[in-house]
C-alpha cells in the first residue's frame, strides 16, 4: 500500500530499507525478553536481489483466464534464531569405536541427529554409521534448555562441536605416544589415527578409548587427568547474542473473481543460513515451513461464534493443507555470510513460516489492485476474499449512481 502510494516498485521500496552490509553488526535499539536486538550478520540487499532475479525468472507474464487477475508480492523478514542461555553436549567413544553423542537438546523431527551427528564426524573423521545421536533424556543429561525458536544448529551444534574438539585433543595426545610421533604428523581418517604418508603405522581410535579407560596401561603411554576416565568430554556452548538470519518469500498467485479462490501459482523462499551443515535438511525445513505458511495464509482459521464458542475444534471442521491444495516450493538454501559463532551457522527452522502471510497477502493485493480491493485480513479464504470483493463492487456501483 505505501509503494503504491508513493508510486513506487514495491521491490524498490524494501530494498531502501535493508539494513546495509556495512553497517553489520547493527544494533536495533529494542529487546526481545530483556535482550539486545542484534542483527549479528548478513547481506541483505545482495539476498535479497539474488532471490528476487530468481523468482522474476519465472514469473508467468501470460495473460490470467478471463474472470481472473494474477499478481505478484514479497517479504522479507529477519528471525531471531539461536536463543539462550546455553546447551549441552557430551561426546564419548567407546572402545569399539562407536561415538556417541548427548545432547540436552530436543528433536521435533527436524534431522536434528543427522545434523549433529557430521558436526561430531567433521572433526573425529569417523563414519557416520558409527555415531549415534541421544538427545532428550536427563538421567543421561542434567543440563540442557530443549529446542524451540530456531535454536538447535546454532547452540546444540556448537556444543557438540566444542566436546568434539576435547576428545580430538585427547585421542591426538594419547595416539602421538601409541604410535611415537609428533601430534603434528597424525592424520585422523575413517576412525583410524596414522602417521602422515605411513597409512600401515596406525591405531583406531576404539583402542585409543580402551587405553584412556581407568585401570588401563601401555608401556608407551602417561595419561593426564584428562583420559582417566576414558575418551570423553562434556562441554556447554554459552549464548551472549541471538543470531539473525534474513528470508525472502516471493509469490505469485492468480485470483478467481467470481468465486474468491486464490491459486499459488509459484512460490519462492530463500534463507541465509550463514553454513548449512546438511543443505538437503535446510531446504526441507524451508520447504515445510512455507507450506504450513501458505496454509496459515489461505486456509487454516480458528472460527468462533458470537458467543465465543470454537466451531473448529476437530480435524473435520478444521481445515488442513493437501499436497493438490499448493505448487512446487523452490528454496534457495544461501550460505551468504557465517554468523559469529564457531559454525557459523543460523537457525532457519522458522523462516521459511513466518513471511508467507505477507508474500500472500501483498501478491493478492497486486492482483486485485485495479478493483480497488484492500487486502487487510487473513487467512484469504474464497470466501472472505469473494465478500472483499463484493462489497468493493457494491461500493463501486453506489458510486457510479
């Protein structure tokens, strides 16, 4: 509305408000439960050009059916991610070899022990068939805060990454005296320890967890404090700021007159997630929160009478998204700048939700723009919309007479 108040591209007008690249780390002057708005990192304006040239790429410019009006509409959005104040993880190899990782981190279904299990396998070189992920359970972890607001990459990963390291410090110090070298020429592969260019001069690192154990000893081998309990360490990762990452929805949808129906004709969502440790997990994540998005949109609506009683209360009178009711979801996955912490990562588990309303509302906006028609309220049901329209038309005709 104040793009084309001001006669203005509606791009145009976003993109003089985004925060500039030089001016990051920028600092918003509110709080989000007594802290700082920080928006850490990020290049806006260079995502948000990327996506937008992608999404115009394949815009359909072909004339709509008769009776029909297409539009186009964006946002963008930043999201808090990575909240505090801490998380746990605590990395143990035993003498089989298997890695096991423990996190007081929760898993929603979103890949969480694929995630963290190649943050462990990055640095111990092991295979990722022989680490297992245990999250959830206190009698095996006394601390930890759960998952919730984009957080596990960004605090579950770093402690994991910050456990991972100790116990490659501490396998690194005991294989150096196993195999008589310096630390400097050990190579960790395939969760094997071996002198550099001399692949048969090796231990696994299983054994190097059996030596580490209590009561263990080797002729070549002084263990410090670190390795009498074994090839383990625990480690918390401490939150000083939220990280933020930046999104970009864009949508095209057409707009049948006489019944109210919006169809989404195409559907972009990009994401900078600083490093993606599994693209595939990211762009499922974006894919599946724009879909609830588009539903929350157009469908989904927690009805009430006037007596305030819910008249959708069961999964019968409520309605849910199918796979027919929207198209294809692209996700750019962008790795356009790392945030400040040890991964570098961001938390995009929201993102890919939180600006489809908008994208929604402003492309159905665009289409009915030469009726007059305000799009002010949502969900965009048929027939919500048909009734905006209506009365638009009423209005119109009062007019004229």
């Amino acid at each position: 509305m104040i793009a084309s108040q001001l006669g203005m591209d509606a791009a145009e007008l976003r993109r003089r408000n985004l925060v500039p690249h030089e001016m990051m780390p920028y600092e918003v002057g509110t709080n989000i439960y007594g802290n700082r708005t920080l928006l850490d990192s990020g290049n806006f304006v260079r995502m948000f050009d990327k996506t937008l040239d992608f999404a115009r790429s394949g815009f359909k410019s072909s004339d709509a059916s008769p009776g029909c009006l297409t539009g186009f509409g964006l946002a963008a959005i930043v999201e808090p991610s990575g909240w505090g104040p801490y998380e746990s993880a605590r990395v143990e190899v035993d003498p089989s070899g298997t890695v096991r990782v423990y996190t007081g981190a929760t898993s929603q279904g979103q890949g969480q022990e694929t995630t963290l299990a190649q943050i462990c396998r990055e640095i111990l070189k092991v295979p990722l068939d022989n680490i297992t992920v245990v999250h959830g359970d206190t009698q095996l972890m006394r601390f930890g805060v759960g998952t919730y607001a984009s957080r596990a990459a960004v605090t579950a990963g770093n402690a994991v990454l910050k456990a991972s390291k100790i116990v490659y410090e501490q396998a690194l110090e005991l294989a150096s005296q196993y195999l008589e070298a310096a630390p400097a020429d050990l190579v960790f592969d395939s969760g094997q320890i071996h002198i550099a260019g001399v692949r048969d001069r090796y231990v696994t690192l299983g054994e190097i967890a059996r030596i580490a154990g209590p009561g263990v000893r080797h002729p070549n081998i002084q263990k410090g404090e670190s390795a009498k309990e074994g090839l383990s360490a625990l480690a918390y990762y401490d939150v000083a700021d939220e990280t933020c990452s930046f999104s970009v929805h864009t949508a095209q949808v057409t707009v049948d007159i006489a019944t109210g129906r919006v169809t989404v004709d195409r559907y972009v969502v990009a994401a900078d997630a600083g490093r993606a440790i599994n693209p595939m997990i990211v762009e499922a994540q974006l894919v599946g929160g724009a879909v609830q998005g588009l539903s929350g949109a157009l469908c989904e609506q927690l009805a009430y009478d006037s007596n305030g009683q819910l008249l959708a209360a069961t999964f019968m009178d409520y309605s849910l998204p199918r796979a027919r009711d929207f198209p294809r979801v692209d996700a750019l996955v962008l790795e356009d700048e790392p945030a400040p912490n040890p991964l570098g990562v961001k938390g995009i588990g929201e993102g890919g939700t939180s600006g489809a309303g908008a994208a929604i509302a402003n492309a159905v906006a665009n289409a009915l723009r030469p009726l007059g028609v305000r799009v002010c309220d949502l969900p965009l049901t048929s027939e919500r919309l048909w009734k905006v329209i209506q009365s638009t038309d009423s209005q119109s005709d009062n007019a004229d007479t």
